[in-house]
C-alpha cells in the first residue's frame, strides 16, 4: 500500500492494554466532541466525533447489534491517527441514544427504516456540514452493514466508497425459513411486537470471552468493563418486532445491491457464528463495484481479531481506501 500511517496506531495483544490508557483515552478527552440530535421522528440520538487538523477525508461508522461507541474507540483512533475524520452514530435504542422500550437489556425497532432515518439525520444535520468537500467513507458492522447497505441503496450519494464488516446481510437463525416467517406473522400482533423474542437473554454480567464474537481477550474485557459499568450499554436480545424488522431489511438489502454505484469492499470472518456468507456474497455479486474478501483466522468481530488477523484486515482495508476496488483479491 501507498500510505501505511495507520500502522502507528496499530496495538498488538502484548501492548493494547498501555497504549490504550496512553494514547486512545487522553485523545477521548482531548479531541472527541459529543452531542445529541434529534432524528427524523423526533426520537434523541447521541452522537460523537474528532476532526482530523489534516481534513479531506470522513469516516462515518453505524454499529451492530447490542453495540456502542466504547466499542470503537481503538477503532475510530486508528483512523483518525491516519488523517480522517471519524464520526459514530449512536442508533435508537443504544447507548445514550433515546430508546423505544424501557427494558435496558432489551433492542426493539419497528422498522429498519428508523435506523435509516437515524443515519439520515446525523449525516444531514452533523457529519455534511462539518466535512464539507471531503471524502466521505461508510464503516458498518454486522447489523450496521445491512443497515449501511439499505442506505447506499437508497442514498446513493451521501458517501464515496463504504466498507462492509461482517455485515449481518444473512443471520444464522439456526431455524427453517417457515419458522422465521411463522415469527415474522406472529410478531405484527400489537401485544408482542415489543416483547422479547424467544432467543431473547438478559444481559449476563459475567464476561464469558470463551463464547464471545472476539479473539483478543484484552479488547474483549475493555468494551465488558463498559458494559458493566452501565446499564445504557447492556442492550443483548432481541424483540419480535426486531427479528421481523432484521429477516425484511436483510432480504431488501440483497434484492436491491444492483443500485449501490460506489466502490464496495466487503470483509468475511472465516469463524462467524452469527452470520452466514450467503448475502454477503449476493451483495457483492450484485453491486456495481465491489470486492469481497474473507479474513482467515477470525471471528465475527475481525477488529477484535487476534494480531494476525488485525493486521491483515487493516492492511486490506486501508489499501482498498487508497486504489481502485479491482485491486483488492476476491475471494470467500
């Protein structure tokens, strides 16, 4: 790759710990800015972000599911420490952003389309008018990239090229598709729509790293100390009315791949539990422009790899920022 800047800001399993505490939490205070906004149904969302002195380019970052901005700090300083300006998005029913039931454990939408509005919103309100004239970058995970997928889809051209990890574009229910439609009916009944779904489980405070969507125990530990320290951060299962939500946005966003026209990359787990590879393929075959790749040794949260694997992500991700899209090996 042409720019390997990102590397300075690249902590290994032995280090993560003081580097953290050295760098990433005096920048936190220093240079991170935090606000609220409302979305497009009124609804508060939270909302954080750093200029980069250096300006041009924009990272703007939608979460996956039971997520918050803790999660991300290492994450959006290493961009940051690149040249980018990073933004994050807390959506409805997350962090500190407004929720829609008043169960903390609990993650409840009616539609898919009030995350899509949520990301309207700050984009609109907070991110273009602070970036203008820059390149703007779309970072989804897991359910941020099917969320990020549908707005690409719908707003074509908010952003400049969007990177997919893990994107959640085919759960693994562990179910037969007539169960999940059979739920899917089942859950339009107003006096269930905001229950807990049968998978739901409340947040667990005990960490369990063993089972976790991570490979370092150190990153694990500092987004779980988070969690523990809050209940706004305790968001772990799912609504009916979420699951019917997930099985529709997840069928919209393949359907209509066909109309993202920016350059696309797409990030595999070789070790995902949670989602399958299915419709991150369809998505990849049918968009416009993109590249898809799988990360060995990884599991679903490949920013919370283990060194190797991290630095193999990175690597892909900064040279597919950096050079057309068809230099980025497809595979998976």
């Amino acid at each position: 790759m042409t720019n390997e800047k990102w590397k300075i800001a690249f902590y290994g399993e032995e280090d993560f710990a003081a580097r953290m505490k050295g760098s990433v939490t005096p920048w936190l205070y220093q240079n991170v800015v935090s606000g609220t906004t409302l979305s497009l149904d009124g609804i508060r969302l939270q909302y954080y972000y750093a200029l980069n002195p250096e300006r041009g380019k924009t990272v703007t970052f939608v979460h996956g599911f039971g997520e918050f901005f803790g999660k991300y700090h290492e994450v959006m300083h290493l961009f940051y420490q690149a040249g980018y300006s990073v933004f994050f998005l807390e959506l409805r029913g997350f962090g500190r952003s407004q929720r829609l039931v008043s169960d903390p454990d609990l993650i409840h939408v009616n539609s898919f389309n009030e995350y899509l509005d949520d990301v309207f919103a700050v984009q609109y309100q907070i991110v273009q008018p602070l970036t203008r004239g820059d390149v703007h970058i779309l970072f989804g995970h897991s359910m941020g990239g099917c969320i990020s997928t549908l707005f690409l889809e719908r707003y074509p051209k908010f952003f400049d090229k969007a990177i997919l990890s893990s994107p959640m574009l085919e759960l693994d229910f562990r179910t037969s598709d007539w169960k999940l439609q059979a739920l899917s009916m089942i859950s339009t009944a107003p006096n269930l729509n905001a229950k807990p779904s049968p998978s739901f489980r409340p947040f667990n405070p005990k960490p369990d790293f063993a089972h976790s969507s991570c490979a370092s125990e150190p990153r694990y530990m500092y987004q779980f100390s988070q969690r523990l320290a809050s209940d706004k951060y305790h968001t772990s299962g799912s609504s009916y009315g979420w699951t019917r939500a997930a099985y529709a946005a997840m069928q919209e966003a393949i359907a209509y791949a066909g109309d993202i026209r920016i350059p696309l990359l797409i990030l595999q787990a070789e070790n995902d539990h949670l989602v399958l590879p299915g419709g991150q393929r369809q998505v990849a075959q049918r968009a416009r422009n993109a590249a898809i790749m799988k990360i060995p040794g990884s599991k679903h949260e490949i920013f919370n790899a283990t060194t190797e694997a991290r630095e193999l992500y990175w690597q892909v991700i900064f040279t597919f920022l950096e050079t057309p899209v068809s230099e980025i090996p497809a595979a998976g």
